[in-house]
C-alpha cells in the first residue's frame, strides 16, 4: 500500500506554519534544516509519521507537491521514466530520515518520491 503525504511551499517557514496553526490549528515541528513537519489533526508530531510538510519554494517545489512513500525510490524512479516521466534530481539523504528525489508525471505535475530510513 502506497501512503501519500503532501508538501506545501513557503517563501517565509515561520509566517506560513504561524498561518495553518492559526486558521486550521495543525502542529509543527521544525527540523534542525529548513523544513517544518506538521500534523494536521493538531496533535504533536509524530517524525515518524507526519501528514505532510512546509518547505522552503524551491525549483521544484512551486506549489503543492505529493509526497509518494514508496520501498525503494531507485525502483520507482525507472518506472516514472519508463512511464513517460522525468526525473528532476538525483535521491537525496534527508537528514537521519530518509532520501526523496523531484520527479514529474507524464503531465508535468511534480511529485516528491519518499523512501523512509525508519520502520
């Protein structure tokens, strides 16, 4: 089973966690990098199993993008390409968290591939 999880942009971490705490009373918690975990039911976040985050806007990351957990991001990463997708980089280590790579579907929207380093 695939989990999905979503990422939202900000030009501003503090001003746009401020902005879904106060209007939909989710919780953050601020990685010691620039990204914010939230919990949209406003309970404490959970690292391990967070709804989404909030993250600096980037050349990826221009509007919403859905974060896909998946086993193994190599493996899904041919299958994006042999599906007509791109890849947009190369796998990143996220901290002691995990690795994530950019890529876009076979209609140009981005999508964030997610493979956990925990449970």
């Amino acid at each position: 089973m695939t989990r999905v999880k979503f990422e939202l942009p900000a030009d501003d971490l503090a001003r746009a966690t401020a902005f879904y705490r106060d209007v939909f009373g989710w919780s953050a918690q601020r990685l010691p990098f620039d990204y914010v975990l939230v919990d949209a039911s406003g309970k404490p976040v959970d690292v391990a199993d967070a709804d989404g985050g909030i993250s600096p806007r980037t050349e990826f990351v221009r509007g919403p993008v859905l974060m896909i957990d998946v086993s193994s991001i190599d493996e899904v990463a041919r299958k994006v390409v042999a599906a007509g997708g791109v890849l947009l980089n190369d796998k990143e280590r996220v901290g002691d968290f995990g690795f994530s790579q950019y890529v876009k579907d076979s209609e140009g929207s981005v999508l964030c591939l997610w493979e956990s380093l925990q449970g």
